[in-house]
C-alpha cells in the first residue's frame, strides 16, 4: 500500500508535536501544574479522591488547551488574577463585599456578572456596527470586549465560589447548581467556543450572529437575578451534593453552548442565501456551513459525554441509570436530534440551507430541554425551575 504525501506529512506533525513546543509552552504547562500543586497543598485535605482525580484533569486539559490555543494563557492569567486579588480582599469576611470599593464595583460575584453582562450586550452592538460598516477597528473593540466580559463572568463564578464558603462551610459548592448560575456559564462557554473559531477562520463577521444569543442569555439572567433574587447564594439541595455535578453540569453546557452557535451561524448563513447586503459582508457559504457542522460535532460530543455522566448520576442518586424524567427524556430528543443531524450530513452529504434551518429547529428543541422543561413540567430535576 503507498502512503500519499498527504499522509506522511499529518505522521509527522503528530510526531513533532512534543518537539514543536517551545520554552514558553513549557513555562505555561509549569505555571498550571504549580497552581495545581499549590490548590492541592492548600485544600487537597478536604477534597475525596474524585475531586483530586477532576482538578488533575482540568489541570491536563488546561495545559493542552493553551499549547493549541495561545489565547487562552493570558484569558487564564487574567482571570487567575482578578480572582486572587478579590479574595485577597474579601478575606475572611463576607462583609467585605459591602463595603470594600473593589469589591462592591467590581469583583465581587455580582459586580463581576453585572460587567459581563454589559460588556456582552456592547459587544453584540460593536460587532453589527462593524459588519454594516465593514470597520475593522470596530471588530477589533468588540473582540476585546467579549473576551473581557468572558473574563468578568469567570471571574464572577470563582469568586461566587469563595462566597459560598464564607457563607458557610455546609453551603460552599461549586457555581453551577442553579438557573442562575448555568446561564452565566452558558454565556461563558459560548463566549469561548466564538472566539476560538474567530480566530481559527480569522473573522469577525459571524460575532454580532454568535453574541446575540448570548446577549439573550444576559437578558433572561437579568430579569432572574432582579425579579426572583435568583443571585442569592443558596445551599444545595441534597440530590445535587455530589461530585458529578462538577463535571456533568459543564460537559452539558459544552454542548449546549456549541449547539447555540450552530444555530446562529445557520441564521447567518440564511441571510447570506437570501440577502446580498448579508452576502456581501458575511463569510463565504462554504465556511459558515464547515463552523456549523464543527461546533455541532464539539457539542454531541460533549453531550453525549455529559448524557453518560448523567445517568451514571442518576443510578449514585435515584437507583437506576434512566427512569424517563422528563429532563431525561428532553436530553434524549436533543440527543437524537443532532444525532440525525450529523448522520445525514456524514452519510447523505446534507449540506447548505436545509442544514442550516435544522440547526435553527434544534436551538428551540435544546432550549425546551435546557427551560422549558423546568417552566412547564415536573420530576426529579425540578430542583432548577423557575
């Protein structure tokens, strides 16, 4: 069998990875094994053994993550710093909140929630303005904005963590136990998955499309937090103090957030079918439908994952692996729904505006599964209703 030059060239990139690295990626992958070390020396004592085997992996992914996307070390940075100059200040004391200037503007949770969600709601403005003007230093403004109120937002959930605790010890948990919550790391995470693929294909053009629905979840979390009190720190229900939240809840928003940009991008590339002022100014058809059909194969893999994760939750807490709650039934048809999706475009060869329309439908279908369920029906996971 003759190997192609095609071939022996992906060999040896896979070889020369390792070999590819440089001083600086191995000060990087130093610097995330130190501050493991480090969260390790200081609360290792009160984690299990599962908690350890998560912050490893975090820490791994972390390091792999920066080596292939060179963004995210100073976004770590960042937030790193920002969120140990505001526990610096809380201290041991909640109070501090009130009355610190930093704290009270700025990097307390709310604060920092307060910021991303206006920073996000500017940036979905910049990046329209830039698309109709075609300005260049206006995308730059909104790209910078969007990765500060990335940053702000994490920020906010490190730091609502540490109020947790000094709360109370029986109250501290990790920040993605609540609508509240989960639509902060909603945002979060399609934030991020946008920016990656902003900088992989080198445009702008699909941020206004991406940071609405964004800008959306900021809306609802708005009028939760103000209406319900919804940003009120609250002890977790018995049925959520597990450590499967920690990873089940993210890998979910993974997929959800990946499935999100899919359907906006699929709106971005009807405009571009049926308007020539969208053609014009939008990326070529052939790259909005490969970021489609991407960041729906990054979403049903981590659905999938976080589909597994729940259900080995469920038999840890309820006895058995799937009793048709209908969260669980809800998981499946978004399951199966982009399940089809990528069968028919891997073995049919689908593509373009039907493609497009179906990663539409199936924003409403996730949204159902993701809302609807806790607004409308009841059953074991009504812990998250409205």
């Amino acid at each position: 069998m003759s190997v192609t030059q095609d071939e022996m060239l992906d060999s040896w990139k896979q070889r020369s990875f390792l070999q590819s690295l440089n001083a600086v990626d191995w000060l990087w992958a130093l610097a995330v094994l130190a501050g493991t070390a480090w969260v390790l020396v200081q609360y290792g004592p009160a984690m299990d053994f599962y908690e350890v085997s998560i912050l490893s992996g975090l820490a791994l992914s972390l390091v792999v993550s920066g080596w292939a996307w060179k963004p995210v070390r100073v976004f770590s940075g960042v937030v790193v710093l920002l969120t140990l100059f505001a526990l610096w200040r809380y201290g041991n004391s909640l109070a501090a909140g009130e009355t610190d200037f930093f704290l009270r503007f700025m990097f307390a949770s709310q604060s920092a929630i307060m910021w991303m969600s206006a920073l996000f709601v500017m940036a979905t403005l910049a990046y329209f303005a830039a698309l109709f003007a075609r300005s260049e230093f206006t995308g730059k403004v909104a790209t910078s904005m969007t990765w500060s109120a990335t940053a702000m937002g994490t920020v906010g959930l490190m730091v609502r963590w540490r109020e947790s605790y000094l709360i109370s010890p029986d109250v501290g948990h990790v920040p993605v136990s609540n609508l509240y919550e989960v639509f902060v790391l909603f945002a979060i995470i399609t934030a991020l998955i946008y920016l990656f693929y902003e900088g992989r294909y080198r445009t702008r053009a699909m941020g206004g499309f991406a940071l609405l629905v964004i800008s959306s979840a900021v809306v609802f979390l708005l009028w939760y937090a103000f209406e319900r009190n919804a940003a009120e720190i609250q002890p977790l229900v018995p049925a959520l103090q597990s450590y499967w939240m920690k990873i089940h809840v993210p890998a979910n928003f993974i997929g959800y957030g990946a499935f999100a940009l899919a359907a906006m991008v699929g709106v971005a590339y009807l405009l571009s079918e049926r308007f020539a002022f969208f053609r014009e100014r939008l990326p070529a058809q052939e790259m909005l439908d490969d970021v489609m059909y991407k960041a729906i194969s990054l979403g049903f893999a981590f659905f999938t994952v976080a589909t597994i994760l729940g259900a080995l939750w469920a038999a840890e807490a309820w006895g058995g692996y799937w009793s048709w709650d209908p969260k669980e039934t809800w998981a499946l048809i978004v399951w199966l729904n982009y399940a089809a999706w990528l069968h028919m475009r891997l073995t049919r060869g689908w593509r373009g505006a039907p493609m497009a329309w179906w990663s539409v439908i199936g924003l409403f279908i996730t949204l159902f599964a993701f809302v609807g369920v806790n607004m409308f029906l009841s059953g074991l996971h009504s812990y998250g209703e409205l």
